[in-house]
C-alpha cells in the first residue's frame, strides 16, 4: 500500500505537470488543513485553472468522475489523485449538490467552500498557504466558521451541519456562534436528506475518541432530534449518553455506540430505529441483542454457568462487556456488576464456551418426536444442561432425552 507521503509526492508531480503547462494549481481543502495541523491528511486533493479536458490532454491515464462540477481522477504510479477546476456553483435544489457549475478563478473557488479552515490552498511551486477566507487564523483559533453567509451555506449542503459538528469533536474546536445559530435555525432540513447519508456522517463523529464532545455538539446545535427522529432525548437524556458514550473504548465499533445512544428505548424499538436509519441488518439485530441483554448482565449473579457461556461464546460479547461498563458509569453506579461478570466470564476454559451440543435433530428423529416447536425446546434444554455441566457426556444426554420424549 502506498504511504501518504507517496500520495503527497504524486499530487505535487501533477501539480508541477499542470503548472509546467502554463497553469495555476495548488492542494486544496482538507489536505491543507491537516498539514497545518500537523496530521497526515488522508488524501491530496488538487485544483487548477486547467479545464477537465486540458488535464485528459495533459496525463495519460485520467477518469472524468464528475465532468459536470469539473473533477477528474488522474492516475499516476498506481494511484489516483483528485484535479477539480477552480469553479462557482449554482443553485442546490436537493440539499446535497450543485445544479450546475461554472468555471471561475481561485477565490471564487474558496468562497463556495463550506468552512474557513477547509477552504487554504498551497501552492507547491511558492511553498506558500493562499488564504482568502480567513481559514490559517481561524485554525490557530480552533473555530469551526462557515464561508460567507452560513444559512445559505447549510441551506446549499444540509449535511454541513453535521460536517461541522464531525470537525468539532475531531479537532477539539468550537462552531462560530453566527455558524452555531444557523446550523439550529435549518436543523430541520436534515430530514430532507437521506438517511444513509446522515447516518454515514454521525458514524464518522461517534466512532471517534472524541465521541462525546460530538454528540454534546450535536445537541447543543438542535440535530439530535432530527438525526434520530423520535427518539426523546430531554436535557438530562442528553447528559446520561454523553457520559455513557465516553465511557466505551476509544476503538468501539458504530453497533455498540448507537446502543449506548438508544439504551433508554425497549430492545425491540431500538432495533426499529436502527432499521428507519438504514443501519444493516448486522447492525439492527447487534443493537436489538445487547439492548436485550444489558438488563440481564446488570445482575450477573443471577446468570447460571450456560447463560454465561453462551453470551461468551457471541460474537457481540466484548460490546456487550463494554456496554455494561460504560451504562453503569453513566447511572454512577460501581462497576462491580462488570467486574462479577468479567471474573466468571474469564474462569471458563476456551474449550468449554461452546463444545459441539451431544445430541442432534438426528436423534430426535431417529426417536419419532413429532415435527413442531417441541424439537427446539428440547435441544435447548438438553445443551442448556449441558453447558451447566449437568450432563457430562453422550449417554447421559441420551437418557435426558428418553426423559424429555413425550409419551402418547
């Protein structure tokens, strides 16, 4: 896999390319921003005043992914960097993209940008930051500032609302109080977007370390309500997730973050909002699941031996472990449920989690049992006795199963 410096180096040969060839061309947006920030941007993104077909004429290997808004892919050592021309946009009649796109001169290109830090080029030529929005002074500041005038930035892109609250939490910065007041007068546009998208934007802020300075943000703009419709989330709601969400991992993964989210709905309503959300069906039925077994983990001590080896042996014990963590620091209760848990869960030998069951449907059938819900409650009970070490080995099963049979 290349490195990001490889990255850089390939953007800045295009850009020497482009700039050899008679053109203005610079890193722009996000790439910029890192760099002054220290960080290792993610991607090289480039414009220039070269239209999309100079740049096809000029590299050999290009792709026009967006000939419209003036971006091509150019394709140089095995990877691919984004060339966009310097360009105005039109109107917004989705809420997402631009109508149309004219082509313009650099400043025109940073105003349409949505915030002042992401919208600095550097000019590899020069070696110098070209700011025309104000972005190097709000970014030694740690403000999140929109462009211009924010109503209509949020109202060109709603999803720049939450883009500003994603950038708040990775940064550590704050929202610009005229940028904050708009974000809450149009808070109600997200639900024109769609979910997928949404969804997609409030992962990236809250499978973060800084989760839950993103969702404090979040409610504090007035999103929460509609980023998760129907869910309330009152003052003291907001504050009980805040912490219980600070409380998981740095690393937890998107399932368990939306269960902490929606630890105060029923497991089943739960899992319906994920579903309204478009979260997968994995991610649906994980949150369904924990939420189901978080009551039953507060109180360990009425778990016998199978129950424990069977939430062991689930491929969501390790968030349901952290969820039980992080919901009892958030009633700032001690965590010693966790701890009663963790101790029994870790006394069980790995072979012992989930042996292969001694008896099968085959038995079953080879004993005549009618077909009907009678076969599964039977292999539940027999497995169940077997994971409590009821039941040491085949015949013993066999002779609980002759007892289990029902008889005409």
């Amino acid at each position: 896999m290349a490195s990001k410096q490889t990255a850089r180096q390939t953007g800045e040969s295009i850009i020497r390319r482009l700039h050899d060839a008679g053109h203005v061309a610079m890193f722009a947006g996000g790439c910029v921003r890192d760099q002054l920030l220290g960080r290792d941007p993610k991607d090289y993104d480039v414009v220039t005043d070269a239209t999309p077909d100079r740049v096809a004429e000029l590299f050999r290997r290009t792709q026009k992914v967006g000939a419209k808004f003036g971006v091509v892919l150019v394709h140089v050592s095995g990877m691919q960097i984004e060339v966009a021309t310097f360009r105005v946009d039109g109107d917004y009649s989705d809420g997402r993209h631009p109508d149309n796109v004219t082509f313009g001169n650099q400043i025109d290109d940073a105003r349409r940008r949505d915030f002042t830090i992401n919208g600095m080029f550097f000019d590899v030529v020069r070696q110098q930051i070209i700011d025309h929005v104000g972005g190097r002074r709000d970014l030694e500041d740690g403000i999140i500032r929109a462009i211009g005038d924010p109503d209509r930035r949020f109202a060109e892109d709603h999803l720049r609302m939450v883009r500003a609250v994603r950038f708040c939490a990775r940064l550590g910065f704050v929202i610009e109080d005229q940028t904050l007041e708009a974000i809450r007068r149009q808070a109600h546009l997200l639900r024109t977007i769609s979910p997928e998208r949404v969804r997609e934007e409030l992962r990236m802020t809250l499978e973060s370390p800084s989760r839950a300075d993103g969702w404090r943000w979040i409610c504090s703009a007035g999103l929460a309500a509609h980023i998760l419709p129907g869910v309330p989330y009152d003052a003291q709601d907001q504050a009980t997730v805040a912490t219980r969400i600070a409380a998981l991992p740095d690393n937890a993964g998107f399932t368990v973050v939306l269960a902490a989210l929606l630890a105060s709905l029923p497991p089943k309503r739960a899992g319906e909002v994920c579903s309204k959300f478009t979260s997968p069906n994995y991610e649906s039925r994980g949150v369904s699941w924990l939420l189901t077994q978080l009551p039953r983990v507060r109180n360990p001590d009425n778990l016998d031996l199978a129950d424990i080896k069977l939430l062991v042996a689930r491929a969501g014990f390790v968030d349901l472990c952290a969820l039980l963590r992080a919901d009892l620091a958030a009633a700032s209760l001690p965590p010693d449920p966790f701890e009663a848990f963790q101790t029994r869960a870790n006394a069980i030998p790995p072979a012992e989690v989930a042996p292969p069951p001694f008896i099968s449907g085959d038995d079953l059938v080879a004993r005549n049992v009618p077909k009907g819900p009678i076969y599964a409650d039977i292999l539940t009970t027999l497995y169940h006795a077997q994971l409590n070490d009821e039941i040491s080995d085949r015949p013993a099963a066999i002779a609980r199963l002759e007892e289990l049979i029902p008889r005409a």
